[in-house]
C-alpha cells in the first residue's frame, strides 16, 4: 500500500518567497534579533561559522544603501521591507581559508527565514544586488564575500506590485516531486519511503 509523501513542517511548507510586503508593517528590533540568533544556531563545516549580515532597518541610513545596491527590479518592491539583510561568506579566519564558506551562509540563511516565518513574517532572498558595490559602500575585507540579498517583511496585497508581476505572487507553488529528488541503489531510481 503507497502513501503520500508526508508534509514538512509547517514552517518549511509556509516559507515561499513574496514581493508584495507591507508599507506600512514594522519588523521590530525583537524579531530581527531573533532570526540572526537563529541564523547563528546553524551548522557549519569544524564550527567555523561563516555567515555575517549587514542589516537595515527601514527608516535608517544603512537600509537606503542596501536598497541602493539592489538591481532596479527588486528595488521597486523592496523599499516596502521592514528590514534589508545582505547575507555575507567570511572566507577566511586566523587559521586559513573557511572551508564550504557558501554552504554555512546557506544553512545559516535557511534559519533566519525559517525563524522569519515563525515569527509572522516573510523573507525574499535575492541574487539581484551589486556585491562589488556592497564591498565598497560597507567596507568589507578582503575575507567577505556578500552572497544574497534579504528582504524582511509582513505580506501585503498583492495589488501593491505592478499587473504584470502580481500573477506569480498568487500562483500556486510548485515542487518537484520526491521521486525526481531522492535516489536509491542507483541515480535515477527513486527513494520509496513506503514498501509495498
């Protein structure tokens, strides 16, 4: 007898990633702190912990530079974020090079947006930012890489983005299925959670 795959969590099954925020929502100091302790709870290769952010609230100084090096398409609706967040890779400590560097700032990032989720909120992770630009307005060493941009927010309506972007925010989310992610004895053959 088969079964249906069972359902994650739901704080891994409510986390998608909007554009429509809130203008007028505030993420409070509390909130945001715990999403970076949450971040700074993750795994990471001998401990090194390599995740840092730079973070801007909205209404300071440093969340209109973040927002200044976002690429023209995420600012339009990202100055409705209660908070900015570049995600960065310290790639190196006193003993060297930080091994899976990237991998840490992923496991460390997944926390945060899962706590964000915990917390009422919504986070959009982005690629469209200017990371040289980041490195130059912030200051950062050589050590630093900035990997991902993080909008931090309430949900709005979706009538808060232009028409043609407001379809994808109300589609329905989509995965592949598990048997196209999870093989056993050889690629390609799928993972059966359920034996007949």
């Amino acid at each position: 007898m088969r079964s249906e795959p069972a359902e994650p969590h739901p704080l891994i099954r409510d986390r998608w990633s909007p554009r429509a925020l809130d203008p007028a929502a505030v993420v409070d100091a509390g909130a945001l702190t715990r999403m970076l302790n949450a971040a700074r709870w993750a795994p990471s290769y001998g401990n090194t912990q390599p995740a840092r952010y730079l973070v801007g609230v909205r209404g300071t100084a440093t969340f209109d530079r973040v927002h200044a090096l976002l690429n023209r398409g995420n600012q339009a609706w990202a100055a409705n974020a209660g908070a900015l967040l570049v995600g960065c890779a310290q790639t190196a400590n006193a003993k060297g090079e930080v091994p899976y560097a990237e991998y840490g700032v992923g496991l460390a990032t997944e926390n945060l947006v899962l706590q964000a989720v915990a917390e009422g909120l919504v986070a959009h992770q982005m690629a469209g930012f200017d990371a040289d630009a980041v490195v130059a307005e912030f200051g950062l060493p050589a050590s630093v890489r900035p990997l991902v941009a993080i909008a931090v927010g309430v949900l709005g309506s979706p009538d808060l983005l232009p028409e043609d972007r407001r379809a994808r925010e109300t589609a329905p989310r989509e995965r592949l299925p598990l048997a196209e992610l999870a093989f056993t004895d050889r690629w390609g053959t799928a993972f059966a959670t359920v034996r007949e």
